[in-house]
C-alpha cells in the first residue's frame, strides 16, 4: 500500500485497523506500507481475511494529524499440487490391476489426470487418479516409461515419472480334489482345502452351497455345525463348491457333502461255518421239531420221514409231535 501526502514535510504511518488482521506469516511495514512475508500452511483456506490499513500523516510531535482508510478481503488459495511418489510397479501380464495415484493441495478446485505410455489394456481415470484394467499376455516381460500428469482449474500442474515392469504370465490358482463328506447333525465340521499358486499370490477362499452359519476361513478351512438333515436338492445331501482366488483367475471344486441324523458303518453279516457231512455225525435235536443240519447229499433220493408219538401218561393235556428228517442214501 502506498499513501502520498501533498505536504511532504509530514510523516506517513500505515497501521492495522483494530478487528483487522493478516493472513498468517505476512506482516506490514509501518514505514512504507509493503506486506511481505510467507503464507502459513495453517492460513484459513475457506474465510478471507478481512484487511483495513490506515496511513496515518504525523506532525512534529508525531501526533496523527490526518489519516486515510484503505480496506480489501484476502482470499487463500492453494493452487500447490503434490503429487505422493511411488515405487515403480511389478506386475504380471493377465492379471488385474488396481494402482491409485494420490494429488493434494489444490483448494476449491478440481484436479484433472492424463497418464501417457501406460501398458496395453491400462487407463486412468481422470477423475479419481486411478490406474486400472489387465494387461494382455502380449506385454509379457515388458517395460515401460509412464508420465503421470496432474491439473487443476487454475491451470497449474505437477507431473511424476516411472517405469512400469511387466513380468511373466499370471497363472490360476490350483486347487486339490475335495472327497464326499459324510457327517453327522450336531457334530462341529472342520474341513481343511489346499490351494496354491505358481506365482506365489495371496489366495481368497468362498465356499458355496452349504448352510449360512458355516464359513470358510483365510487359509481355507471350512467349518460350521449341521442343525438339519439338509434342505437342498436331496435331503440330507448338500453339493459344495469350494473356490480359490488369485484376484484375476478363480478354480473351483465341487463335492457333494452327506448329513445323517446318525451315521452307522457298515457291518457285513457274519455266518456259522459249516461243518461237514458225516453218517456218524449226532443230530441237532430242537424242541419238538428237530432237523439235520447238514446238507443232503446229491446222491440222496429223497428223506425218510419218521414221527414218534408221545405215551398216554405224559402230563402234557394235548398231544405233541416230535418230527426227524434223516438224510438217507439210496442203494
């Protein structure tokens, strides 16, 4: 601010006006009325300062005689842009890719972003900064230079640079064969699957077709507790898929999961050993019926039937029969 006094044998002093104030960092010289200084980073960037200066002309005695009002708003605007640096990217070909570019320090204005010399099948969104797409398997063991560029409505603009390395071929995830499960209701589950990858990526497990309560955790243990027999396509049988991910290719499995109310195993029927034929060998003798044990010879024509009646003096008040089948051979 500069102030002319028409009698030039007085002395001008520019002051503040009380309730007045400066932008933190920058201070007025009384002297020739200059502002000078730096702009703090706490300055207000949504209120203005509301600034009023007086020049104030001094006699003699140094006493304010006549003075002048100038007054202004001043409005902070940051149009410094920083953009946050990066490491340069490693990445593999046929693989999904997500790289955010981070901008700052641009107040009340829109940033704008342009990348130039990004792989095949990359773009960035000139909006939010991101990076993103797959890049083909043709950009396999690739490099190349990428220039980030960043602007606001200003006009003003800060760029970064770096090289973008693109290595092999992603490959999917492998996933081992899961067996049929059999279990039982009530009883906690916990099934271990196993996957890996060739390219050492992180892997992602979901399980599919099994009850809500049952989950599956980061390292692919599945578990959970059957409260019913089941309620899918047949019942008491649940078909399960099991999926691992790399983020870009997902394999799955499929087994099918059996719920019992109680699970018996098998028991295979045991049988008396037979023993073998003699026409000495005692006969097995029953309560009132009674028959051989042992097979008819192939050579028997036919048995001989034979009954005994029991005597009159027997106790019993009607009469009981004993049957006997003898095996004999024809001459």
């Amino acid at each position: 601010m500069h102030a002319i006094d028409l009698r030039s044998t007085r002395t001008i002093q520019y002051v503040l006006a009380d309730g007045s104030s400066l932008p933190p960092g920058l201070q007025l010289n009384t002297v020739d009325g200059s502002i000078t200084g730096s702009i703090e980073s706490n300055a207000s960037l949504t209120e203005p300062y509301h600034v009023v200066i007086h020049a104030q002309a001094l006699d003699a005695n140094a006493d304010v005689v006549e003075e002048a009002e100038q007054s202004f708003d001043w409005v902070i605007v940051n149009n410094a842009i920083t953009i946050t640096s990066l490491a340069d990217p490693h990445t593999l070909a046929a693989r999904v890719i997500e790289l955010q570019i981070e901008a700052s320090g641009s107040a009340n204005s829109d940033l704008t972003y342009k990348a130039i010399g990004l792989p095949d099948g990359l773009s960035i969104n000139s909006v939010s900064g991101l990076i993103s797409g797959m890049i083909p398997e043709t950009e396999a063991n690739t490099d190349s230079k990428v220039v980030v560029t960043v602007r606001n409505d200003a006009g003003d603009a800060a760029a970064i640079s770096f090289r973008w390395y693109v290595g092999s071929i992603n490959h999917a995830p492998t996933l081992d064969d899961i067996e049929d499960q059999v279990s039982k209701v009530g009883d906690a589950q916990s099934l271990l699957t196993s996957a890996t990858d060739e390219d050492q990526d992180s892997l992602t497990y979901e399980v599919i077709g099994l009850p809500e309560d049952f989950t599956i955790s980061s390292g692919g243990i599945i578990g959970g507790t059957f409260t019913e027999p089941g309620y899918y396509s047949e019942p008491g049988s649940y078909q399960v898929t099991v999926k691992a991910s790399d983020g870009t290719f997902t394999t799955s499995k499929t087994f099918n999961w059996t719920v019992r109310l109680l699970t018996i195993d098998p028991i295979a029927p045991k049988r008396a050993p037979k023993a073998p034929w003699s026409p000495r060998s005692p006969r097995t003798q029953l309560p009132l019926i009674t028959a051989s044990p042992f097979p008819i010879a192939p050579r028997i024509s036919r048995p001989i039937w034979k009954s005994t009646r029991r005597p009159a003096s027997s106790p019993a008040p009607l009469p009981t029969w004993r049957l006997i089948l003898r095996p004999t051979r024809s001459r």
